[in-house]
C-alpha cells in the first residue's frame, strides 16, 4: 500500500478543516515514507517561516517513524543522544509531525504542520493523520 | 491582490486535470511572487527527479516574471548572460514555469510543471495558469 | 503598502545616527516581509562576522513578525520549540531583529543590526524602526 | 586606502541616478577587496531574480580584480579555462561587476549591478565606479 493522492486529499481536507476551526492558517507537509514530498499547502496568511518547520517536522515524522516529539526525547538534556537534531541535515523536534501508517502498521508516509502554539499545530497534524488512515 | 488558497485550488485542479488528460503524472508547484511554496501536488506516479525540477521552474519564473523557457534565451549559446542558470541557487531554464498575473498585469506567483516531455509540462502548466488568472 | 526605497533610506539615516551617536559602527539590513534583501550598510569599522548576524536578525523578524529575541523565546530550555533555531536554515534569537509595520499593522518588513552589545543592537534597530514607521 | 561609507555613497547615489535616467529600477551591490559586503540597495521595482545576480558580479569582481565579463573570457568555448565560472560557489560572467580601484591602482572593492538589459546594467555599474575613484 502507498500514499496515494486519494488519500494525501483526504488528510490535506481534515487537516486544514481543523486549522479552521481553531482559526489558525497552517502550513501543511505530507510526505511520502521516503521524506519525499507528495503534497503541500500554505493558507492564507500562514507564517512563511513555518514552511520550512512544516516540511522538517514531516520529513523527522518520516526518516524515524514516529511523532517529531518523540525524536526529540532522544536529544533532550539527559537523553541518549545529543545533537540528534543536528543530523538529517537538521531535524525539527517539537510536535507537529505525525506518521501515517495503513491498516497493517506499516509506514505510508508522515504529515508537518506549522504556524500556531505547537499544541495547536499537534491537533491539525493528528487530525489529517487520523482522516489519512480512516481508510487506508 | 495576493495568491489566495482559491486561486491556488482551481490552478491546481486544472493542472491536474489537464495532466489527467493527457496520461502523464506530474508535480505541480504554485509559488507567490517573492517565490515562497504556497502548495505542491505530485500526482500518483509522477517521477521523483521532477519535483525538484517543477520547484526549480516555478521559482524560475516567479524571480524573473517570465516563463522559464524565457529566462532561457538569456543564458543560451550566444545569449547575452551566459551562466545565468547558475545564478539564485540554479534555475531551471527550460519550458513548464509559468507566471500568474492578475487583471492588472501584476505578478501573484508562478506554477512550475515537470513530468512528461517539456511540451507536456507547459502545457499542464498553461492550463493551470490560465485557470488561476479565469477570474484573478 | 509596501517596503518603498523612501521608508528604507529613513530607516537607514536613522540606525546609523544611533549607532554614531553610541560611538559602534553597525551592520544594518533591511529586509521585505518576504524576507529578500532591501538593503545593507556595513558602517566604517563593524565587525565582518556581524554581516551574517545583521542579516539573520533582519530574516528572523521578517519570517515570523516579530523581534528576533521574541522567537528565541520559544527555543530557549524549558520553551516549546526547542532547536527552533536550526529551522529556515538557521535564524537568529537574540535582540537586534525588529519588524517594520504600516500604519493598519501589516508587516512591511524587518531590521536587523549588529555591530556592538546586544542591548546596542537592539537599540539601534529600534530606532531604524521608528523612523521607517514615522510616516509608513 | 580602503572602501569607506563616504565612497560607497558616492557609488551608490551616481548607481541610483544613472538607473533612474534610463528608467530602469536596479540591485546595486558593493563589496570590498575581500568580497565582503559593504551596501546593497534594491531599488523600487527591481526584479528579485536580479539580487543574487548583483551580489555574484561585485563577488566576481572582486575575487578577480577585473570586470565579470573578463572572467567569462576564460571560460567561454575555446577558452583556458572551462568551468571557472563553477568555482568560488559559481560566479557570474556577464557584465555589470566592476572593479574601484584608488588613485594607485590598488583594488578597494567591487559594484555589481543587476536588474536591466546586460548592457544597461554595465552602464549603471560603470557609473558607479567611476563616481566612487573620483576622488579615491
């Protein structure tokens, strides 16, 4: 199974849906689970500089497969991995990126989403995350 | 007047839809005029080498507001600005980057288009052109 | 309204009469709100390893409205972003990046100075700032 | 001798003007001996694509001593050295970057000028040159 558009409209449409409701104008990533970018949209009046926080929350999402927080936990003070986030040509740690996964647990893809509070931009990725799998 | 989400919207489902027509998956990138991604499709299919290409052409003619193929007559052999290409990061410099005007002439953007054949892609990108300026 | 050569040059006389008057020659960029160049003055003396700092600040404040330090904020230990500052090819976090306004509050563009102490970079673009407004 | 504000204004205003009397909007860009900036200005209207363009001809200039378009002689077809212009993070080889030399004949720096026609864009950079050795 793959990350088809089918699916990629269905979490673009949820996810931009959630980011009107809080009415906040989000950058949205969604790439593929080879980190490369199958879909994207800025709505109107996003911050530009969460662009590139929406794609390199999408693109840790996908290179590790899992949440971009949870990325993060290897990096943090204490943690078993400094400068983590240094890789990758830099990674983006704080919530935001979500995986997508199909039916079976395997790996489709990961959304990015920027340009509210991170809880804010957490709850639109989760909310495109959850449409994508709703059938996939 | 600024790129909204709606004429962002109907640029790509022409794009789409002309690509549909034709039988050829393409990436489709619309960019403002100050070059910033405002959405990106890659369509089922369509080759990975290209999406960098469609940035590179939307960029192209949103920088210079002109189509990509005529930032290439500048740097071609003989032509007055020879390494021209390789200037603003590299261009891309053949056909499938399109400019976006409004009624008054004014840049708003600019969509680049690779996949297909170059003929192909300018005109995926033409029709996602035309369609964003139906009613800019 | 846009980020017009007039409100530049007046933005500029005045940084540099505040960096004069403090006796610390300054690097001053003026940046648009789409974050490209509008421009630079390297003042008799400034540091060379401030240009980068200057620009920095200027594409920090520019990306995200608000003061460069205001975006360290979120990045500082114990705020919400953390290794917000590896984004967008790195930005700038300390005080000396300020956003210009119009008079309704939308953002034209940004200052970024540096050259001296933190506390002089920021008052310099503080002034730059109030004078590019004064009439804007 | 070295590149003062007081020369660089005097680049900068004969630049502007010289722009303004062809009534083409100009990227004026000055850089020291050590290609580092000194001022840059984006006059009202001039296209963005050109920035990059302005800053690699003044960098060209001065890495080398001599015009941009001497550097091209190089490494055009049939010259000594093909894909010189690949070098020093690429350069740009068509003209419009010119060298300021003081009253000895020592490099103080480099104009590079970007926005028009190849031709219109030496002009306003020879312009500029000449206003800045005037009393060098």
């Amino acid at each position: 199974m793959s990350l088809t558009e089918q699916i990629v409209e269905r979490a673009m449409a949820a996810g931009r849906a959630a980011a009107r409701e809080i009415g906040v104008p989000m950058n949205i990533a969604v790439l593929d689970a080879a980190a490369h970018i199958k879909s994207f949209v800025r709505m109107d009046g996003a911050l530009l500089g969460s662009i590139d926080i929406a794609l390199g929350k999408a693109r840790t999402a996908a290179l590790f497969g899992m949440n971009s927080e949870a990325v993060g936990e290897f990096c943090k003070p204490g943690g078993s991995s400094p400068g983590l986030e240094l890789t990758n040509g830099t990674l983006v740690i704080f919530a935001g990126g979500v995986p997508i996964r199909d039916g079976t647990g395997a790996l489709l893809g990961a959304i990015g989403v920027s340009g509210g509070a991170v809880a804010q931009d957490a709850l639109v990725a989760q909310a495109a995350a959850a449409a994508a799998q709703s059938k996939a």
